[in-house]
C-alpha cells in the first residue's frame, strides 16, 4: 500500500439516519494520519472495511501500515478514481485469498475484487443481496439472501418466504460455477473438514407467522449439496469453527422476548455441547480464545443494554473474561461494532458505529485492556482483516 497521498478533500453532504427526516452535515475527510510507532511483524497493515449507511453509496476502505504507523482513510477511491459511484452501497464483509482482496458490497449485489496491495479493481462477481465470504481449495464461497433488500416492514410475502443460497465462486476466473439453496436470509458461513456450515438467520421474518430460521444448513462441499440442518436456536448470525470442530454460532434473539445467545455445537460428535447467556453482536477467534462484543437493542426498551466485552476460552468452554477493556475506556463507546485481533501482538481492535450517521471510531487496545490509540474512521466501521504473506489471512 503506497503512502505518498499526503492531502485532504473535504466534501459535505446531507444524510438520513435511515427513516428518520433529520439530516445531518458530515464532513467526509480523506487523508493520511500518523497513529503510532511502527510496528515490524508478519503482519503488514489491515484493511478496515466501513458499511456506509444504506441506500447512499458510503461503503469505503481504511488501511492502517504497521510499518509507517499510518492510517489511511478511503484508500479504494484514492487507487480507483474512475470508478463510478466508488464502492458502493454497505460493505457486509471483506476476505484475502492469495494475491486478491474480496469485498462483499450488500445492497450493490456485488463482491468487489481488487489487488490486496495495491488496491486497484480487478472485477467484480455478481450476487445479489449478497453477505459474507469463506474460502476454500481456490474457490470463494458466497452467502445470499436471494431476493431483494427488504427494509422493516417493506418486505412481501414472497420476500419473507425466500430461500437463500451460498454461490460458488472460481478465484482464478471470477465466475460463479455453482450454487447451493439453504435457509432463508443465511449470513456468516465456515469451511471445516470438507464441509460448510451456513447460519441462518431468517432475518426477514420478524413479526410475520413464519417466524425466524433457527438451523446451521451443512453443505457437502464435494458434491455442493446441502446434507443437514442442524437446529440450534433463532435469528442466527456468527458462525465461526475452532481447532478442535466446535462451531461458535451466535443467535440475535427476536429483539424482544428472547435475547442474543451463544452456542458450542460440536461437529465431530453431532451435538450440542454448551449454551452461554452472553449478548453477541460481533465476535473474533484468535486460537483458543473467542472475542465478543455487543451492545443488544431491546424493543421493549426502546433501547441498548450495557456494552459486551467478553473472551471465551474455546478449549476449557468458559468465560475466562468478562470484560477485557480495563481501563474505563468502554464508557466512550457508543455503538460496539465490529472486532478483530492481531494475530501476532495481540492487540485488540474495536470499532464504534456511534448513530451509524456520523463517522465512527477504530479503538486500539494492548492485550491489559488499556487502550492504545483511537482514530476516526469511516461510516459506519465493521469488518477488518490483516495483510501479511505469512500469516493466516482471515
């Protein structure tokens, strides 16, 4: 990633916060910021993917270099400003697979693919309603929805009713060569001993008589059939395998009744092996330990609960730690969005999606919770993933 772009544009613009009437000016800042010291690992820099508020084409791209101890902000329309309409609309999730980069851009019904380095576009691969990505023996794997975008309460029957699917996707050739019908609305996937496990999640189907999807869609990857549903519980999201084939699965709740759960199920013996009682928004695993963050919407409320700050020992199936920011610094953020961990140092990064109107916060913090640097970043920050040739790109 060049760092020779030493300027800053300044554009303001009007923006809804989804359906309310109230705009807001924001000043949109693209430029280059010293953080820190460098830093000389495996791991070069990471690439921190902002969903941008849907329906206006915000989704952009930070880059921070360990190396220059820079944080670069926008760097995909820096290195494509022929693109029309930049990224797009709402960044779901972001993957290196070899020398390529892959961006899952929801709302555009496209995965953006471009150079992990230089950032520059290679294509793009067509999938509508699009939402996360694994990858597997040179081929990426795609979930969808399917259907359209459905905002609350637009959706039709026929939108609530629709399976979803995971597309197949050659890596070489950027070309969908298969595709495999699951639940409806399924969201993160994982890849464990030449099978897929898809969660999903049903998302459509809040306050209509369906009711949410409550199953793990299991997908042969040989034949590309799914095999199996596995209940676990509703509205599911996360969906992430350890070491040992226990797959992490993470319920949202109904927003209502029942709140956002934690599941243990093991995939060698078929079976469920532990529930947890922890809020999960997003969630990391590094080895044998579980990042998870949340900070759950009650409907009955009308608002969010306290923040989730928790690690999980994968191993012993314990909460080890409930609340690894140590130094206060929780109270600052707003909106707990997205988390990743340094595979190398440690270090644990946090984003705060503050509104998801004004242009959120990346936190870093050491591994005693204390935290390191804040920067802004862009709207809405979520996805983050590391750059280095040595290390296990997730």
């Amino acid at each position: 990633m060049k760092t020779s772009f030493y300027y800053i544009i300044i554009i303001s613009f009007a923006m809804a916060l989804f359906n309310s009437c109230r705009e807001d000016e924001v000043i949109y800042i693209k430029e280059v910021v010293p953080v820190t010291q460098p830093e000389f690992t495996s791991v070069e820099g990471f690439y921190l993917l902002n969903e941008g508020v849907m329906q206006h084409d915000l989704a952009s791209l930070d880059y921070y270099n360990y190396a220059t101890g820079e944080y670069m902000r926008d760097v995909y329309t820096d290195a494509n400003p022929t693109v029309v309409m930049e990224l797009g609309d709402v960044g779901n999730d972001i993957g290196i697979y070899g020398s390529k980069m892959y961006m899952v851009i929801n709302c555009s019904d496209k995965v953006e693919v471009v150079d992990k380095r230089t950032v520059k576009r290679i294509g793009q691969i067509d999938i509508p309603n699009c939402r996360y990505i694994k990858f597997y023996q040179g081929y990426a794997y795609v979930t969808s929805y399917v259907g359209p975008v459905v905002l609350d309460g637009e959706g039709s029957d026929d939108d609530v009713y629709q399976l979803g699917a995971v597309f197949k996707v050659d890596t070489t050739t950027l070309q969908v060569v298969d595709k495999c019908v699951v639940g409806r609305q399924p969201d993160e996937l994982d890849i464990v001993d030449g099978k897929i496990y898809v969660a999903n999640s049903g998302g459509y189907s809040q306050g209509a008589k369906i009711g949410y999807e409550n199953t793990v869609s299991v997908i042969d990857i040989e034949t590309f059939k799914e095999i199996e549903r596995i209940p676990i519980a509703i509205n599911l999201l996360g969906c992430k395998c350890d070491r040992r084939g226990i797959l992490w699965v993470s319920s949202r709740g109904d927003y209502h009744v029942t709140p956002s759960m934690l599941y243990a199920y093991d995939t060698q013996k078929h079976r469920m092996v532990k529930s947890f009682d922890v809020r999960v928004g997003n969630m990391w695993l590094d080895g044998d330990s579980l990042y998870v963050i949340s900070k759950e919407w009650s409907s009955l409320s009308q608002g969010y609960a306290n923040g989730t700050y928790a690690i999980i020992n994968t191993k012993t199936l314990e909460v080890v730690n409930e609340q690894f920011i140590t130094d206060g610094t929780d109270a600052r953020i707003v909106q707990p969005y997205g988390i990743a961990v340094n595979p190398i140092t440690k270090d644990i990064y946090v984003t705060d999606g503050l509104n998801f109107v004004q242009f959120g916060f990346l936190y870093c913090f050491g591994q005693d919770g204390v935290m390191k640097w804040r920067i802004r970043a862009g709207n809405i920050p979520a996805h983050i993933v590391f750059l280095g040739d040595n290390i296990n790109e997730q």
